[in-house]
C-alpha cells in the first residue's frame, strides 16, 4: 500500500510510472509527481566530498528552558486563549539568550485581528523570526499590504501548497518569507531554482519523509541561506534510519547512493 494513500496499491502506480519513464504524463494518479520528479532532479550528483553543514530548527512543544545560544526553534501558537497565550510567549522571550530565534506557527488558527494582536505585542522583537502561515487559504491584499508596509516576518507555507507553486505567491506581490516542502510540489529543480533566486526568504521544511525523501531534502537546504526547518527527532532510534539524518547540525549531502541503496534492500 502507498504510504498516504491507503486506497491504492503499488501495482496501481506501476503502469503510470512506466509512462512516465517513457516521457510520458501523469495523468491519473498526480500525487506521485513529486516523487517521480525527484528521481530525475540533479541534486542526486552531489559530491559527498564537499559537504555543507545545515542548521535546522528545534520543535518545542513546552515552555522549556533554553541555554544553548544561537538556536533557532519552533512552537506552535493559536493553541488556547490569545491573550494567555501572548503573555506567555512573551515571558518565554524574555527569559531565552539574546541570539535565540523564534518561529511561532500558527497553522492557519489565526484571523486577521488576532494576527495584529501578535503584531502589536512582537513588533520588531529581535527574538521573533517570522509568524508562520497565521491566515487560512490564499493571502488577500489585506495581508499582503500589511506585511509589505509593517516589514512584519511572516511566512506562508500551505498558501503556497494551495496555489501549486511558490512563484505564484511571488507574482501576488507576496514579501514575505516562503515554506517551501519539495515534497508536496511537482517540480524538484523548479523548487531549487526558485530558492536559488530566493535564498534569503526561502525556508526548506519537512513533511517526515523516508530517508530516501530527507536525503533529498537535505540537499535541498545548501541551496538557502536560512536555517531549515528539518528536524527529524520524532524518527530517532527507528531501525531503518540512517545515522548521519541524526547529526546536529547536518553535513550534507548525508548519506551516500550506496547507503541508500543498502537502506532500500533492507525494505
């Protein structure tokens, strides 16, 4: 069974991948582009002589403690009543090393009044990285103005999945930061080029891919500046890991086609 898609069958596939293969569309069963296109992307001829470190950020499900300086971490908002839950976030600012930098993730579990809310209470916060997709949908041109005239951090992450592409965004007049997940998007090399002429406002995220999918992810993080949000703690001592997807920070590329191809006997 494909993993996702319970309903169909691997022999489902086989037909439309041949096709494919061949030169041919996918036609029916589109959630496996971006696999397919995967495959063919050049990353794959990366040298592993010459690695590129890449820093991700660190999910936080509490209020914990950080000592670590220089951390760039992750904690999800729109959780419980605004006002407890700014006044929290806010104390929690208050007490992290000064170098800390934070991405709040709202999820689409804010509205447009709430969004000013955090706005007016993290305005210019050094601490705050960006407020992560806070609206449901496709922006309108009340977000986009606000974020362009208020020089706000947000970023969009399942506005672009919406729109099928992160050029799309770009051509709203989106200024903001882009969440991009090649794993949900048709084209890896488009993907790629996009960051490339991006590099300062593209963030490289992770929809808990095999090891086969994070390694390709990986190689796709040296192309930002930014640090990714990759963090694959939740699969952490899972026999069918590959150690190196376990490093902090990453050396990338990770793991060798000779690796991975050990890895996929083992499946």
């Amino acid at each position: 069974i494909v993993t996702g898609f319970s309903k169909h069958t691997l022999g489902d596939l086989i037909d439309e991948a041949k096709a494919w293969v061949l030169g041919g569309r996918i036609e029916r069963y589109k959630f496996i582009q971006p696999a397919l296109s995967c495959l063919k992307s050049d990353l794959w001829n990366q040298d592993l002589n010459h690695q590129t470190e890449v820093r991700y950020a660190k999910m936080f499900q509490d209020f914990g403690e950080i000592n670590e300086p220089n951390q760039t971490i992750k904690k999800k908002i729109g959780l419980e009543d605004i006002k407890i839950e700014i006044k929290k976030i806010t104390s929690w600012f208050d007490k992290m090393p000064v170098s800390t930098r934070v991405r709040l993730d709202a999820n689409e579990s804010l509205n447009y009044e709430k969004l000013l809310r955090w706005m007016d209470a993290l305005y210019e916060n050094p601490k705050l990285d960006f407020i992560e997709q806070p609206l449901s949908g496709i922006p309108d041109d009340k977000l986009l103005k606000l974020v362009e005239e208020n020089d706000f951090p947000v970023a969009l992450d399942e506005s672009i999945f919406a729109l099928g592409k992160p050029s799309k965004l770009l051509d709203m007049g989106w200024s903001g930061f882009f969440v991009l997940k090649p794993s949900l998007l048709e084209d890896w090399d488009e993907t790629i080029d996009f960051i490339k002429h991006n590099v300062n406002k593209s963030v490289v995220s992770t929809v808990y891919e095999s090891p086969f999918g994070f390694e390709a992810l990986l190689r796709v993080c040296r192309f930002s500046n930014l640090v990714s949000g990759v963090d694959r703690s939740i699969f952490f001592g899972n026999a069918l890991e590959i150690e190196s997807h376990h490093s902090d920070p990453f050396l990338v590329p990770s793991a060798s086609i000779e690796e991975l191809e050990i890895l996929w006997d083992k499946f």
